[in-house]
C-alpha cells in the first residue's frame, strides 16, 4: 500500500454503517446489473450476521493519481477497497455448494480437511483506480491476521487474472477450477490456502489436522 490510504478492520456494526460505500466501491470493480447490485447488497448484510465475521477498508486520503473528480476519481476519506469473511459452516448456500464440489471430485476427506474448520473469505474488490498497489494483498493478509481457523477458502473467476495471481502468491491453491456455480454464470476456481497466509514456497499448502 501507498501513502494516502488507509486500512482499518472493521466487526459487523461498523461493516453495515459502511454498507453503501462498500456497495459503490463492489459496483465499480464487478460492473454488475441493477438487479444484481441488489442483490449482492442483501447478500453482504446476511453475510454480517455469520459466526466470527470481519471485515477490512482502505480508505483515500484525496484525489488518485491521475483521476480527477470530475471521472470519477476518489475524493477525501471515500471508501477505496474492502473485504470480508466469515467462519464456514453447514448450511450457508457457498458453504455447501462448495462442499459437494470438493466431494465430488476429491472426495469427502479432502472436503472435510479443507471446510471443517475454514474461513471463508467472500468478497476482495478494490476500486479501479486503486488497482496493482498492493492494496488487495494487504487487505487479505490483515484479514486473516490472527484468525483461529485451519484454513481459508475463496472462489474466483476460473481465468489468468491478477486476483488469481495475488491469491497464488499468498499460498492458496487449486481445489476446484471449471466450477460451474447454479445458475448458469461463468466458470470458477475454488482455493484454499492453509492459514496463516504467507507467502508462496515450493508444493501446494495443506491444512494441519
């Protein structure tokens, strides 16, 4: 991270007095329709009310470089980036969704190393022009600082991108990839990374028993 912003963490009362900024901010990154902006807004304010949830912003101090008001650059104390998770547990859609996934193609050892004691990181958006500064990186790894869970797991766009290249480099790895989520979006790759993160060495992470 770079001079001008800051990062604070965040416990479910503080998550939902941010709720609409955070919204703008996840609007931005995923450029999702009306409709799913809704319902992603439904969808955080449950996410708030799991078991051992937390959440982390980074907040602008003036303008970022090289994008002025007027397009839409960030002003004084707007909310840049944020993340969150929560503990995994039976009966939470991803949660189980996941779980017969991992069954599936590892079977149900692998799905109970990776899922009993797991917290699930739901969300990791940063603002467009606060991209490529480190920003994601820090966020994850204060996210999970001191967690007590074995391990942590997430899914993301099944593609090269940087946030699969960011989660690499801290450690997690390919549980699934080709996953296809109901309702027909694109394909997925779910990781898993044993905690604390750190990062990358040599052969895939497992989580201790």
């Amino acid at each position: 991270m770079q001079n001008g912003t800051a990062l604070r963490v965040l416990g479910q009362a503080g998550f939902l007095a941010e709720l609409d900024a955070l919204i703008a901010v996840y609007g931005l990154a995923m450029r999702p329709s009306p409709v799913q902006l809704r319902g992603r807004r439904s969808i955080m304010e449950r996410h708030a009310g799991y078991s051992a949830f937390r959440a982390v912003i980074v907040s602008a101090d003036g303008p970022a470089a090289g994008a002025g008001d007027a397009a839409g650059g960030a002003r004084h104390d707007e909310v840049a980036a944020f993340a969150y998770g929560f503990r995994g547990a039976d009966g939470q859609w991803w949660h189980d969704v996941v779980r017969s996934g991992i069954t599936a193609a590892a079977g149900r050892r692998a799905a109970t190393a990776w899922l009993a004691d797991s917290f699930e990181v739901a969300e990791v958006h940063v603002r467009p022009e606060y991209q490529r500064r480190g920003i994601g990186r820090a966020m994850l790894l204060r996210l999970t600082a001191g967690c007590p869970h074995r391990s942590a797991v997430l899914s993301t766009l099944d593609a090269a991108s940087p946030a699969r290249r960011l989660y690499r480099n801290l450690g997690f790895t390919d549980l699934l990839t080709g996953f296809g989520f109901p309702g027909n979006g694109p394909p997925y790759a779910v990781m898993g990374a044993a905690l604390p993160l750190r990062e990358l060495e040599p052969g895939p992470p497992r989580p201790s028993r």
